[in-house]
C-alpha cells in the first residue's frame, strides 16, 4: 500500500511505531465484532481453502485470518500474510509462533505482489482496498497471480452506510464527510464486484453484514474523533460539537445509541 495520502494510519506511509499498539488494538476490537466473524466466517466457507494448497492474505494486519487459512491448508499447504506495516507484522509473527501456527508474514505492497503469475490457489483481502487510491491495479495484481480455477475473498466497508444516532440531523452530513475522508475509496465495498469483473474474475458470491458498534467499548472513541475532525475542518461549531458528545453519551447511558456501517463481501474465481 504504497499511497503517501494521510488518511489512515494503516497507509505505510504513516506507518509509525508509536501508534502500533492502537492499531492493533483496533484491529483486534474489529475482529470480535459479531458481523464481521459472521461475514468472515460466510467469505471462508465459500473460499473453501484445502489442504494442500498456497494462500496469500493481502494486508494481513495482525494475522488472524492467515492462521486461518493455515489451518485450513494445512498438511502440505502454505499460507502467507502480506503486510507492508512492520510493526503489525511483527505482532502477526509473534501470535502465529504463540499459536503454534505454520503462517508465514512478508513485506509487500498489493499494488505490486512480490510473487510469481498464477503461484496462489487462495486468496483473501479484508479491509485494505479502501486505503488505496487504485483499487482496481490492486485487484487486478490479484488476478495476476491467482492460479486458473484459484479463488479469491475480497472484504470491505463502505462508508456510505455510517450511521449515528443520536445526532443532530444539521450536523449528520458533516459527520459523513468526515467518516468518508477518513478512507481513500470510501465506497470501497459496493465496488468489490465491479473490481473483480474487470479484472477479469468470474464472482460466485455477494454478502453483507451491519457492524454494530458497542458504545461501552468503541463508539465513544469514535464519536470523539468524528466530532473532533468535524469542528477542526469547520464543518460544526463548538456549540454543535458539545451537543454532539453529550447526546452519544446520554443515549449510551439509557440504552439508545446506534453507530453502525456496512461491511461487504465478494467471492470469486480465476476461469480455468
């Protein structure tokens, strides 16, 4: 991910160690959300990794779904997780050895994989696409080095789908905005099959799955930067601002509040 925009510390340009902890904590926090283990759980069994066979996570991040895919090609297969990021990539290292894991992490970039045409039998991609400028170069590397017949799994937000409540509906576009830029293709997940087809893909699976974020745990650190990005671009007052965070937390405190965005899924395959 070789895109130098500062929208998101996941980019390897912003790569800094110091904020490695958050992010990590952040991806593990997003790994116990209740629809993304179902989508995952939907993209795995339709992906159907074998043993035997070669898988690459792209952006692998921690490795949680790279140990996954080892499990499942294990004996005699190979999974490999790719992940520009070194700080996440040495925690992905740790966890697969605590684990007893046989995946495997590299550095690499998903505009340009250091690997061979048509060398992958699986392949998965969770959340990466909407950090890049070229989405479609990166899905069209995918295609580059799946096998005839390989399969591919390809897992995005679109945050077009946020929502809060509760929420002022004058400052509700704001807080959209600023959701929005906070990605470099926001809209990455309705996009996934359109990816995929020009790539020359054939999909065999759409899904979807609403991301409920709990307020006791994720959505007040949220809130606060949404708010926070929100009044230092002008978009809302300081008046705007305090109601915005009073209204998150009395509703949290009564049961009432909502934060939520959609994650999608695509499936499909190399034609033989």
């Amino acid at each position: 991910m070789t895109d130098p925009r500062p929208t998101s510390a996941f980019h390897t340009a912003n790569a800094d160690p110091a904020v490695t902890d958050r992010l990590v904590a952040a991806l593990d926090v997003q790994a116990g959300n209740a629809g993304v283990r179902r989508l995952r759980g939907w993209a795995h069994e339709r992906l159907g990794a074998r043993p035997g066979e070669r898988a690459l996570d792209v952006g692998c991040g921690t490795g949680s779904e790279t140990r996954v895919l080892a499990d499942a090609v294990a004996p005699g297969g190979v999974a490999t997780g790719l992940e520009p990021n070194p700080g996440l990539r040495a925690v992905a290292g740790r966890r697969a050895a605590e684990a007893g894991s046989t995946a495997r992490f590299l550095d690499g970039d998903a505009l340009a994989l250091p690997l061979p045409d048509a060398g992958v039998d699986v392949l998965w991609c969770e959340r990466v696409l909407q950090h890049l400028d070229d989405p479609a170069r990166a899905v069209a590397e995918f295609a580059r080095v799946l096998r005839p017949g390989g399969r591919i799994a390809l897992l995005d937000t679109d945050w077009s789908t946020f929502v809060l409540h509760p929420a002022d509906p004058g400052i509700r576009p704001a807080l959209a905005t600023v959701a929005r830029a906070n990605a470099a293709t926001p809209d990455a997940g309705r996009r996934l099959a359109d990816w995929l087809t020009a790539a020359g893909l054939g999909v065999d699976g759409l899904g979807a799955d609403v991301l409920l974020h709990d307020p006791r745990t994720v959505s007040g650190p949220i809130v606060e930067r949404l708010g926070a990005q929100a009044l230092q671009r002008g978009l809302i007052d300081e008046e705007q601002h305090e109601r915005l965070l009073a209204g998150a937390e009395e509703a949290a405190a009564r049961g009432a509040f909502h934060l939520s965005v959609t994650l999608f899924a695509a499936v499909a395959h190399r034609p033989r």
